[in-house]
C-alpha cells in the first residue's frame, strides 16, 4: 500500500463519479458518499485527468457567479470542506491537490482508479 506525506498508510480508492454525486471506496470501510460542489469538482477533475486551472473548474461548478472575488470565496471554502470530509473518512486530503500555482488536479496513487459512471 502507498504511503501519504504524513507517513500514515493510505488505503486505494475507487472512485465513482455520477457528476452530482460521487461515492469514494476504499477497501473494509464505508463509502464516502458526497454530493454538491465537492462531488462536482472531484468529478470534473476526474474526467479531465490532468492538472487544470482551479478557475476552470470553478466556473464550471458555479457558471453564475458573481465576481473574482466571490468565485475564489466559494472554491476556498468548499476545498476545504471537502479535505475535511475526505480526512474524516480516512481518506487522504491531498486527493484534491493543488500545485501552488492555480491548477488542481485529483491526485491519483498507482492502486486508486477513477470511474466515470455518467
């Protein structure tokens, strides 16, 4: 099994993305069932499959926003919930991992696999 950057072992998981809801296994737990905006944007960075402007995806989550400012607010505050919810569920934050210079990208590790179920 792979480790995460705080030496703790992180078990594969398996992603499965209906594009408002995705459900996250990992073997001898219960699945992570999220929906909304978290579900959106691990969906959409799954199906993309490469790193991709945080602002891309932002403004496909929330094609109405209203301003720069706001739309940053929105994404800020729904990454981090989303890390939380993923460390709640043993899940490893860094799943959703930005890069530090505006892309993001579902951060797969060699045993995880992402299924585009519609």
């Amino acid at each position: 099994t792979p480790t995460d950057l705080d030496g703790a072992i992180s078990r594969p998981v398996r992603i499965e993305g209906f594009f408002d809801t995705v459900h996250v296994h990992q073997p001898g737990l219960p699945a992570l069932v999220l929906t909304g905006a978290a579900a959106r944007v691990i969906y959409e960075l799954g199906t993309i499959g490469q790193p991709v402007s945080w602002r891309d995806v932002a403004t496909t989550v929330w094609p109405n926003h209203d301003g720069d400012e706001r739309l940053r607010k929105r994404w800020d505050v729904m990454l981090t919930r989303l890390r939380k919810r993923l460390t709640e569920s043993a899940i490893r934050p860094s799943l959703v991992h930005a890069d530090g210079g505006g892309k993001v990208r579902l951060l797969l590790e060699r045993a995880d696999v992402f299924q585009d179920c519609g």
